[in-house]
C-alpha cells in the first residue's frame, strides 16, 4: 500500500514560497524521502529530473569540472530524458552526500538560478551536512557546505496519524472531530483506536513494513522487514565510515535496547562495553546521532527558558529512530507488545517513549528534554516547549498510571499545565491532562483546546 505522508504540504509550501532556496530533505535511511520527492515532482510538476550521485557517479565530474551553473545545467541535460526548465522541472538531487561539490553547488543555484526548483536528499545527509569526517575522536565540519544559501526540512518515519488514514480514514476522522472539547472518547472510539495503535507498535513507521502491516500481509513479512532494515543499517557502518570506528558504532548500537530496559534509562557507556569510557565512544555516538539512526535528549534539572541554556551534557538518554525496530533488536515477539497488561513493563514502557519521541519530533517540536531531580529521587520523561510555557510529558505504555515523580514536578514547580500519555481516556483535571497515546500525534491540537 502506498502511504500518503504529510511532509507533502510542507514541500508545497516551498514550491510555492516567494524566496524559495534550493531544498535540503534530511533524514535517516529507508524512511521515504526519495519515494516522497519523486511523487511530489509526478504530481506537483510538468517534469521530474533525478540525478543519483550514488548509481551514476559519472555526475560528480560535472560539479568538479565547474561551478558554471548554465555548463553544469547543460550538462546534465545529458543524462536525463526530460527538459530542465525553469518552474516547470523539479531537479532532484539524490544521494548528494556522495559529492561534495554538488552539495557546494547548490549555493550557485541560489545566486545565479533562482528560478529552478532543486531538492537534494541522501542516506547520510546529516553526518555530510555536520561534519566533514569522522576519525578517532576528532570530527571536521564541512567548510562547503553552502551556508545560507539553501532551506532544510526534517523528514521521520511515517506516524501513527499517517498510518490511522490508511488503514481506517473514517476512524481518524471520527476522532478529530472529537478533540476541541478534551471530552473522554466513545468506549467502541477508544477500542478501536487501541487496537490500532498496538498494530502499529508492531510495525513501527518505516515504510515497508508499515505498508505490509495495512496490506494485512501477515507478521511474519513484517519482522522480515524489521531484520532486513536493521541489518541495512549495520552494513551502513561498514560502508561509510572509519574502520576503526566501526566496532565502536556497532557497540553502541546494540546495546541502545539494555539501555533502554533499565528502570533508569539514563545511557551508560560501561553497558556498551565493560570499561568504556565516553571519550572513546562520543565520536561513534556522533555519527549514529548525525545519521539519524538514534535520537539524543540530554537532562535538565532546572526547568526554565531556554530550555538548552539549563542542559546537562553529560547525562542524556538514546532512543531509536523508530520503535519497531528497537524491539526486534531485542527481540521482543509482535505477541508480547499486542497483550494487554504490564507484562514486560519497563521494556513496553521504554517502546512507549520511543514512540512519543518519534512523535513529538515529527509534529515540530524541538528535541526535547528529560527531568530528573537531584539524585534521580524522581524523573519526568520529557520537557517540551509549548509556546513560553514548559510543559512536563510524562509516558506510561499502559493504564497503570501510578508514580509520584510527576507528583514531586507539581509540587516543585507548579506548571500551568502536566501531560500523561497512558492508555487511560482523554480527561482534564485540574492542570493535569490525560491523553491516549493514541492520540499523541494531536498533541499541538489538544494543548491549544486546553489553553482555552
């Protein structure tokens, strides 16, 4: 089945834009960003232009040869069937992380050919972007790189929302005419919502195996997938990187599922490897951060605005990029996060966060934050910034919704407003709000009905 995603609109609005700048698409491998720009230019375009720096990579000599934008045009024109005209054609730029000059070239564009419509996307476009070479414990950052001379859109793996249109459009439909008045959902709403939220759970939100799941194919395709997707990304360590930091990244990675099954979920480099010590692993952890593979949230114990002026550094936690694939890497069975009830708690709990991260990343919001008090006596999932209001989110993967961290949070700092994610009903109490983690991909909408 073939997944409508929203960035879509997003990508119309900088077709559209007045002072419109040659497109960086970022992203982690297999999430549809090549896919998604294909279709946009099918059906946005009167032509589409692909260049692949990665299958054609007689390409790079035209941007080594000049930075002529009408040679590099011209020559180009060669390898493509269709016309590169201007307004009428998207130039798509793939795997750019792959040519240096090309991605240097796009500031050109900017300056001598504004009027060409030009998206760039790659596998490993954020470690190309930040960082000219990962070696040792030293990284380099790309002095050509064309700074400010193009835009950046953030792309993430398909979310539930994306999901729930594919699969019941009158559910989801169902369910946002429901939202601005925060009253508790039909029992049947809410049953059904469940049942598709623990679908997706199982699949997560790369696309293959998300497709497979509304295609009703069977779980057995879909932790092939999985296992497919996660050994892609094992083979990228290979393929683009320092061999001696190859162990390093493959350790790190590994170990992101026992991190996670911990009560405190706090990373720690000697569950890497015993007797790791951060200096020999940060540039490694880098790379998996900059290629989008991992997320990383730091703590803040103090918190006020900014939020980043008040980070701690050394203290943070790593998630996924995406919640299935966290859980085949630990090789936890579809039939385990499909039960109902506490069983295997904290690891369906640490799968719960993953997919509120996932979430709150693809509504906008910035990377969060996490609490912890003094001593980590208590702690709070995450910290989000919800216009000038700091807003403490705390995730419970089922109904059981016990604890008394949030509890320390409101006698401490009495926010204007507390959010808990669990599977109990949408319900407003006082400044706490209770929302479905069904729901979580309408958190901007739920919060703006609150604020009323």
């Amino acid at each position: 089945m073939i997944i409508e995603r929203e960035i879509i609109s997003k990508l119309e609005a900088w077709k559209n834009g007045i002072e419109r700048s040659p497109l960086i698409l970022q992203g982690a491998r297999q999430i549809g960003k090549s896919w998604t720009i294909t279709e946009f230019g099918r059906t946005h375009y009167r032509y589409t232009a692909i260049f692949n720096f990665d299958k054609q990579t007689e390409l790079k000599g035209i941007f080594e040869r000049t930075k002529d934008v009408k040679r590099i045009l011209g020559e180009l024109e060669l390898y493509t069937d269709v016309p590169l005209i201007e307004e009428d054609t998207l130039i798509f730029f793939d795997e750019i992380q792959e040519c240096k000059t090309a991605l240097n070239s796009l500031k050109y564009f900017k300056e001598d050919a504004p009027r060409y419509h030009i998206i760039a996307a790659g596998s490993l476009l954020g470690v190309a972007v930040n960082r000219k070479k990962v070696k040792g414990d030293t990284a380099e950052t790309d002095d050509t790189f064309p700074v400010g001379k193009v835009s950046f859109l953030e792309m993430y793996p398909v979310t539930f929302r994306e999901y729930l249109r594919m699969s019941d459009v009158n559910l989801m439909q169902q369910t946002e005419s429901r939202l601005s008045t925060l009253e508790p959902l039909p029992e049947i709403l809410f049953n059904k919502l469940t049942e598709q939220y623990r679908r997706y759970q199982v699949c997560g939100g790369m696309p293959k195996p998300c497709s497979h799941m509304l295609d009703g194919a069977g779980m057995e395709m879909i932790e092939t997938d999985l296992d497919e997707l996660r050994r892609s990304y094992e083979y990228d360590f290979t393929k683009h990187i320092d061999a001696r930091d190859i162990p390093r990244i493959r350790e790190i990675w590994r170990s992101v599922p026992s991190q996670l099954s911990r009560e405190n979920k706090k990373f720690v480099f000697k569950v890497v490897r015993e007797g790791a010590r951060a200096r020999e692993y940060e540039s490694a952890l880098d790379w998996l951060v900059l290629s989008g593979m991992v997320y990383r949230i730091y703590v803040c114990e103090t918190p006020q605005l900014p939020l980043k002026h008040y980070e701690n550094t050394t203290a943070f936690k790593i998630y996924m990029l995406d919640q299935a694939i966290l859980r085949t890497m630990a090789e936890l069975p579809p039939e385990a996060v499909i039960a109902k009830g506490d069983l295997l708690k904290e690891f369906k709990g640490a799968m719960a966060e993953n997919f509120v991260l996932g979430s709150l990343l693809a509504q906008g919001y910035n990377l969060p934050h996490y609490w912890t008090l003094t001593g980590n006596k208590a702690e709070v999932d995450f910290l989000i910034q919800d216009g000038i209001k700091i807003c403490p989110v705390e995730v419970k993967a089922e109904g059981n919704i016990s604890g008394q961290s949030f509890k320390v949070y409101q006698e401490k700092y009495a926010p204007e407003i507390r959010v808990r994610l669990s599977l109990k009903n949408l319900k407003m109490s006082d400044n706490l709000l209770n929302v479905p983690l069904f729901l979580c991909d309408w958190l901007k909408t739920i919060l703006a009905a609150a604020a009323k």
